[in-house]
C-alpha cells in the first residue's frame, strides 16, 4: 500500500515533537485543569487562614491602622480560654448543637420511615417538605421573627390553637427561656428535610431479601426493625448527623436574623460571638485567635467524627 | 403487584399518609404565610388575631419598589391626579412616591454574583473534577479532602484576613470579589459533585475518541461535555443556590455597590415601623424561584446537599 507524502513524514517526525503536535501530554492537561481551582481555594482560604493565625498572636485593631503591632504572644488565647462569656457562648452553641441534632434525627427518620411505606402521593409530600430546606436562612429567619410575634404571630396563635394559652402571653424570641428554644425550632423546621431525604436513601438501600430472610426466620416486626433497619440506616444517619453538625456549629445568618444573638446574650451563638468581637468592637487580634480556636475544634471533631463513621460503615 | 413482605398493609400506609401529609401541611405553612403577607396591606398583616382571609392588595409590592414620603390631605388634594395605578395605591395610604427603592438594585447585585460566580465555578469545577476522575494526580485524595474541607470553615473565621485581603486590593463591595469569594465556597461543591457525575460515564468513550484521532482536549470537549450536561446543570443550580442564599460574607463585605438582596431584605422599613407585606413580598420574589429550582431538582437533591457522598 503506497504511503502518502504526509504519513511519511508524521512517522518521521520524532515522538517527543509530534506528542506536541497532538495535543498536550495527560499530565500536563490535569496540572492545567487542576491548578486554577487549586490557585483559587489558597488565595481565597489559605492564605486568610494563614494570616488569621499571624494576627492571632498580636494586638492589631483594623479600625487603627496607624497605631504599631504589638506582638503578645498566647495572650489572646489564655483570654479567650478562660473568659466566662465565651464559656457562656459555648454553651448556648452546645444547646442549640444537641438539640437540632436530636431533634431533625428523630423527626427525620420518623420521616423518611413513614414515606418509605410508600403511600400514594408520598413523592408530592416529599418534594413539598424538602422546600424550606433551600431558601435563604437569613431571609427565612428574618421572617421568623414575624411569626414569633407575640400578639400578631402566626406560631404564638398555633400554639395558642394546641394549649389553649392566650397567643400574647409569650415572646419566643423576646423570653430568656424561650429564645434558646426558638432558634432550635427554626432550624429543625427548615432542616429537618435534610434528615430525612438522607435517611430515606439509607431505607431504600436496604435490600427486601433481608426482610424476606428475617421473616423465615419469624424475626417479629420491633425485631426486624432494631436488628436490621437501625444498623443498616446508621451510617446514612451518622454522615447526615456530620453535616448538621459542622453546619451548624458555624451557625450565622439565620440565627443572626433571628433573635441577633439576644435577649442578653442566651442565643450567642460562637460566630455571632466571633463577628461582635471582630466586626464590632474591632478587637482583630482577639478575635483571629477565637477564629483560630473554632476552626481547630470543628476540624478535629469532624475528624474523630469520621473515623468512627468509617468504623461503622466498615462493619 | 406483586407480594412482598416489607410492603406495609393498607392500614399502615392510610397511617402513614396521613401523618407525612400533616406534617408537610404544617412545614408548608410559613411559606405560604410568606407569601400571602405579601399580598395584605399593613394593618391587616399585624392584624389580631391573624387574618386568614384577607382583601389581597398590591400594596406591599408598590412600597417594595418605592420610597414614599407622607403628606397633608391639603397637600395630597393639591396634587394633580395620579398617573399610574401604583400611584394610586400609595396615595391611598397617604403618602407619594420618592423615588425607586434599593430593592431593585440589590436583587439585580444578587443575579449580576450568583450567575458569575456560578458560572466561574463550573468551568473551574468541570475542568479540576475531570482531571481528578480521570488521571492519576499524585497525592489526589489529599487534594480532594483538602478541597472538602474549605467548606468546613466558619465564615466569618476567614472573614477578617479576607475583609483586609479586599481592601488592600480594592475588592470590598465590589461585584469582582464577591464573584470570586462565592466562586471559592462553592468550588469544594462542583468539585466533589462534578466528579461524581463524570465517574459515571464510561471511559470507553473518550477512549474511541481518542483513537479516531481526537486530542485529550477535544474528547473532553466533544465526547465528556455532553455527556455530563445533566450532572453539571444540576452542579449549576446548586452553585447558583448557595450563593443566591449566602449571608454571612455578604453582610461583612458589602455595604452599597455590591449588596445582594438577603442582607437587604431584612432592612426594609415602611413609614413609622416595619412594613411587613413589603419584607414579604421582597422575601418571596427572592424565594419562589429558589422553590422552583428544588421542584426541578428533585432528583439530585440528596446528591447536591451531601457533596454527592449519598447517590441513588
């Protein structure tokens, strides 16, 4: 077969010089596709990251820019570890952590556990539940505080509705007592769906041969559900129990809209905390190291979170 | 039908029904309430006890767009008569229109930052989440992890550095950074879930591409792209909803130019106390379409939201 000018000189042409021709090498591509978003997150993350360290142990104020930087050490970190306000902060984000958890997991799985019956119409229900879910928190929370309005309030006359109690007798977000609870039942209502869509692929993971088999073996029904549906659900419950988790630990802008951290500082939640101290009182050094501080914890939680995570699903 | 042991009896699912369908009735409430306030005028949306029906009014929508200032009836009867129907509505409440409220302006900074950066984030996402699902990148899974985990920062942790960073660059309240910040949260995002997507489709096709003599580039172009549309428009919509609905770095890194409308929503105020109807009615042209898009996306919620750990 006779070879055309042009094939000839391609199989002429060194490898190196014609790979160049081609196209670039793979390695090259990935680096090219890889770099930029590589590029992006350090600009971006990084590197404010590293800085909030080096501000973290000086006494920088960013509205005195002129005055000198002192260097003080761990002095900012001995402040944060053993100021009360700050133990206080870490309690009512601990509330508002336990009981969003406790709360969506429970109401969550009941969830997914009733919708996976599969009732007619249970995909309307569902797609209709997963709606809060998506909004914006602060435009959301904003408007709860419509709704928690004592006298006018949609929720104060539900409960009035159910308890028989006059609707202008309480303030959810105005009470001490109350306001814990109010940031706690705002986000169980908008993230619960969360919860539940996790569970309910976790249900749906479940093989029926297993049930087949348990019910040769007359597993009674409570049997089968603590023996098979529990563990077989627990590493779709932990991962979602993960996110909540490291969600809401940098709880912000719906709790912000909320109640703003008050009365008095009962729903102070550490980034609410974190933002006074930065953007209102300007203590810059202060508050890079309780950034500090927070990211170490959430990173090292969700850590040790996932190892065991890892350890269940490996079961 | 089949028989099958795990499928409940008629009863439980009647049960069952019942309960999820109280439930959603009850979670749907307060958007509907969001929704309807938009329509009442003011007193009858601090009415007591709450109006259920109501006579719908465009009003909260008018005072939405406009900033009104009152006058005397004397001075109202002097005016010449109203031109256009909104006119109309706020002269019934006593007062004439300024001028154009900020809403426009801050709703338009919210589409200008969530398209630009949703649209930065796919092309920088598609092409990293190619290269990671496709060829061995040394150390990949700790580039992958490290990725994920600049999403497990506090917002405002970063904020401070990022607060200085943009002013020494001249980025504070400005559409660019904002575009680029939003671009960084949500990369992690398109990242994790673009691979995903793309180590669902057989490598077998870019592999007939690439012996009919295509170069990588253009396989990744002409075989991978289309494959993956659906995946990256999910991708996409997700993007596009986080950084719709972000907050925090919004209310710390704007103040004018560069707004976007949920630091802004919360900041309307009528004449003399809080207009509700208009916080509602400016709360549901920003949330209806992020409603529309969860329809949409039904089937690749669980997806989006757990960064594509949980397919199915």
């Amino acid at each position: 077969m006779a070879q055309s000018p042009i094939t000839r000189a391609a199989q002429a042409t060194p490898e190196p010089l014609a790979r160049r021709i081609r196209g670039l090498s793979d390695r090259a591509i990935a680096w090219i596709f890889i770099a930029p978003s590589i590029f992006l997150l350090l600009a971006v993350n990084i590197f404010p990251l590293i800085w909030t360290i080096r501000l973290s142990f000086t006494d920088y104020r960013v509205n005195r820019p002129n005055r000198d930087i002192e260097w003080v050490g761990l002095q900012n970190y001995r402040r944060i570890l053993t100021d009360s306000d700050i133990w206080q902060t870490m309690q009512a984000t601990a509330h508002f952590l336990i009981w969003t958890i406790v709360l969506q997991v429970l109401i969550g799985f009941a969830l997914a556990w009733l919708i996976n019956s599969k009732f007619r119409s249970s995909n309307f229900w569902t797609t209709i539940i997963v709606l809060p879910m998506m909004l914006s928190p602060a435009v959301v929370g904003n408007f709860w505080t419509f709704l928690y309005q004592p006298q006018i309030g949609l929720f104060n006359h539900a409960i009035a509705f159910v308890t028989g109690a006059d609707p202008a007798s309480f303030s959810m977000i105005g009470d001490v007592a109350l306001a814990p609870w109010a940031i706690v039942i705002a986000d169980t209502w908008m993230w619960t769906p969360f919860v539940m869509l996790i569970c309910l692929a976790g249900l749906r993971s479940i093989p029926e041969s297993i049930y087949e088999a348990a019910e040769c073996d007359r597993a009674s029904k409570w049997r089968q559900f603590w023996t098979l549906t529990v563990p077989m659900v627990l590493p779709f419950l932990m991962l979602a129990v993960l996110f909540r988790g490291i969600e809401n630990f940098k709880m912000f802008d719906l709790v912000v809209q909320l109640t703003g951290g008050g009365p008095g500082n009962t729903t102070e939640l550490t980034s609410i905390n974190l933002k006074r101290e930065a953007f209102e009182k300007w203590r810059t050094g202060y508050a890079s190291a309780y950034a500090v501080i927070l990211f170490v914890t959430v990173f090292g939680l969700a850590s040790i979170y996932v190892k065991a995570l890892n350890r269940v699903k490996d079961r | 039908m089949s028989y099958s042991v795990s499928d409940p009896s008629r009863r439980t699912k009647w049960i069952a029904g019942i309960a999820v369908t109280l439930y959603a009735v009850i979670t749907i409430l307060p958007l509907l309430w969001i929704i309807a306030t938009g329509f009442k005028s003011p007193a009858d949306s601090i009415a007591y006890p709450p109006k259920i029906f109501f006579e719908p009014t465009l009003e909260g929508y008018v005072n939405l767009f406009t900033t009104r200032t009152r006058v005397n009836p004397e001075e109202m009867a002097a005016l010449p008569e109203a031109q256009t129907w909104y006119e109309q509505i706020v002269r019934d409440q006593g007062q004439i229109i300024a001028g154009p409220s900020r809403y426009g302006e801050r709703f338009l900074n919210s589409v200008i930052i969530g398209f630009g950066s949703t649209f930065l984030c796919m092309i920088l996402g598609t092409a990293a989440a190619y290269a990671f699902s496709r060829f061995r990148v040394p150390l990949k899974e700790d580039l992958l992890f490290f990725i994920l985990s600049t999403r497990m920062m506090p917002p405002i942790a970063v904020a401070i550095p990022i607060f200085l960073m943009f002013r020494n660059l001249g980025l504070n309240d400005t559409h660019l950074g904002m575009i680029l910040l939003y671009t960084a949260v949500n990369l992690s995002l398109s990242v994790w879930l673009l691979k995903g997507f793309i180590d669902e489709i057989p490598i077998e096709y870019e592999e007939a591409a690439l012996i009919d003599g295509y170069t990588r580039f253009q396989a990744f172009i002409k075989v991978v792209l289309p494959q993956a549309a659906t995946g990256i428009a999910s991708t996409a919509i997700f993007c596009l909803i986080f950084a719709w609905n972000e907050y925090a770095f919004a209310v710390l890194l704007t103040s004018g130019t560069a707004q976007t409308a949920p630091p802004f929503i919360p900041t309307i105020i009528g004449v003399g106390g809080k207009d509700w109807p208009a916080v509602a009615a400016g709360a549901s042209i920003f949330l209806i379409p992020v409603m529309v898009f969860t329809i949409l996306l039904r089937k690749h919620l669980l997806r989006g939201i757990t960064f594509g750990a949980v397919r199915k």
